[in-house]
C-alpha cells in the first residue's frame, strides 16, 4: 500500500513537472504583442527621461502619440498598415505611460517637456523633421507642437481633439471649474496630486473596462452606483462608482487588448498621465506666444460622431472652428457610429484617411 502510493505520488509529480514544463515553454515562445504586428522597441532619452517607442518600417518619419488612458498599442492597427505604405512609424509610450519614464514632479508634465519628448524622438531618428498623428491629449501635445517647433513637424493628423487657437483672457481649468461649478467633472477631480491615481491604481481593470465605454452606447452597462451629479455625493464618490460597469466588450476591444492595457498601467499606475491635466493652467501660463498664433503646415482631422469631445459638432462647424487657426486643412471627418477612441473603433477607415492624408503630402 505505501510502496503504490509512493508510486502515485512520483507519477503525479513527473505529470505535474511535465505540465509546468509546457506552460513556461509556451510561455517563453509567446510573442509579445508589438511582436504580434512585426513592431520592435528602442529607448529614446529626452532631457533624462527615457522614453520606450514602438517602431515599424522604413521612410518618412511618422509619430503616433496617444492620449489617456492608453499606450503605444492603441496604434495597433495603424502601424502595419502605414508601415506597409512606405513609413518608418513611431509610436511612444508618452511620459508616465508604459515603459517610459515617469519623472516626480508634476511641472514634468508640462507642454514644453512633452513637445520637446517628440523633438527628441526626430533626433533620436536622425531625421530633421516628422509627421505627427494624434489622438486625444496625444492631439493636445501635438497640435502645440505643431505651433512650438513648426521647423520639426511638417504635417499633422489630428483625432478626437480639434484646437480653435489659445484663449487669451482665461486659463482653462479657471474655465472648466466655473461650468461645472459643485458637480463632478473628471478633469476638476484630477486636479488634487494623490486623488485620483489612488482610486485608479486600486482597480485599474475597472476604471480602464469603464473609461473605455463611458459614452460609447456600444455596449450593454449596469447602471451607475453614483448617480448624483455632485462632487459631494457618494461620500466624495470617485470617478468608478459614476461608471456602469461593462457587462460584454464591444467588437473593436478584445479581452486580450484590454487585459495588456491593464498589465502595463499595473506596472506605470495612472499618476504620470493624470498630471497632464494638473498641467492645464501652467501650459496657458508657459506659451503666451501662441495667442494669435496659426498652423501653416497641412493637417487634417477626423471625430467619431459620438465622441463627446466634438460635443454633437459637424463637418461645417468643426471646420469653422478651426479655419482662422489652421490655414492648409486638408479634410475634417466624422464617422457615423463611432465614439472617443476612433483610431481603434474605426481602424479600417481612420487607415484609408491617414494613407490619403500622407500621400496627399508628396504632390
């Protein structure tokens, strides 16, 4: 009995040594996901802080900066794609994003340091000059590169954002506070250094499931658990319990997409990219210069319809909005059907435009 017992325990030990044996061999041959769309990773340093990008290709440069709370995978489906037409493709993990540094303080995060991130990405290249795409506060930076270093970035694709020049008479977090006054508004919660990133970092797959879906209307979401539009409600709710959570991932966003977003925001937390936002008064205050200021170069934009940045705009209206700004617009696009994260919603059109933009450059 004990002798057929010990033989079980051996046999069941050598299955067990077998089974690990596989799985950390399929573990160590899995390609990672830049891997999975022929991308490779380098290390740029900007004024000390490095700064992982993901490249592809070979030609004109072409940057692709993202916004919050995203990485340099939320240009997955762009990367091949402007790779295969000829372009050496870019894509950072912006600063406090992913593998890229993440400096303490929260001046670190201001316009000038993250336009100079893209300069050096150029330099980094040993090209003079790029061209820019952007989406959400990836568009932000953008649209003040164009106008900080217009002799380093000579075309842009804008996404989500649209710029209608700098408000001389008030600083914009001023502004947003005097809208939404005692109820809660995202960006007047991130403003306390501490706040936000705390309740995020705590459960990142929930605030990231929900953040990807607020407004959306893709997918079916359980009611709120806060409701009250007051900041006070809730015993000082955060932004979660405002949320439904997501009852199924929509079509254009896959467990395995979410799951990478959550791992890399385990590793950098949120507090880097929420200091964009703490920045939003200092930017006014640092770039006086840009009152009056306009883009020369050409640049084009594209919304989805639902996105609650253009806030319901057209075609027309967006287009006068930015006219006395941008002096060579090549096209503005909203898509039917579409909300924030256009690049990832709709990929496959947001590619066509993007690849008529570029070529439209060379005539």
């Amino acid at each position: 009995m004990f002798r057929s017992a010990m033989s079980l325990t051996r046999r069941t030990l050598a299955g067990a040594v077998i089974v690990a044996a596989v799985a950390l061999s399929s573990c160590a041959t899995a390609p990672s996901p830049a891997e999975e769309i022929g991308a490779r990773f380098r290390t740029v340093d900007s004024n000390g802080v490095k700064l992982r990008v993901a490249e592809m290709g070979k030609g004109p440069l072409v940057i692709l900066v993202h916004g919050f709370p995203e990485s340099w995978y939320s240009w997955r489906h762009q990367m091949p794609a402007l790779a295969a037409a000829g372009y050496h493709v870019v894509a950072p993990d912006m600063r406090g994003y992913g593998k890229s540094g993440r400096p303490e303080a929260v001046e670190d995060y201001d316009i000038k340091h993250l336009t100079g991130d893209l300069v050096a990405i150029v330099d980094a290249m040993g090209e003079k000059s790029a061209v820019l795409v952007g989406h959400d506060w990836g568009a932000s930076v953008s649209w003040n590169a164009m106008l900080l270093h217009p002799d380093r970035f000579t075309a842009y694709a804008a996404m989500s954002v649209p710029y209608r020049g700098r408000n001389p008479d008030v600083r914009p977090m001023d502004a947003t506070r005097a809208r939404y006054g005692e109820n809660f508004w995202y960006t007047v919660y991130f403003q306390e250094p501490g706040v936000a990133e705390a309740e995020f970092d705590a459960q990142p797959y929930e605030f990231l499931s929900r953040a990807y879906m607020l407004y959306e209307g893709q997918t079916p979401v359980e009611p709120p658990e806060v409701t009250d539009p007051r900041r006070s409600a809730g015993n000082n709710a955060g932004w979660i319990p405002r949320m439904g959570k997501v009852k199924q991932l929509p079509a254009w966003l896959t467990q395995k997409d979410l799951d990478y977003y959550v791992s890399e925001f385990k590793e950098s937390g949120f507090r880097g990219g929420i200091n964009y936002y703490r920045n939003s008064n200092r930017n006014w205050e640092i770039t006086p210069e840009l009152t009056g200021k306009t883009i020369p170069q050409p640049v084009m934009f594209v919304a989805g319809k639902d996105d609650p940045v253009i806030a319901g705009q057209t075609v027309e209206s967006l287009t006068a909005m930015m006219k006395p700004v941008v002096k060579d617009m090549r096209g503005v696009t909203v898509i039917p059907g579409a909300g924030h994260w256009i690049q990832q919603e709709k990929w496959q059109e947001v590619n066509v435009l993007l690849l008529q933009f570029l070529a439209s450059l060379k005539k």
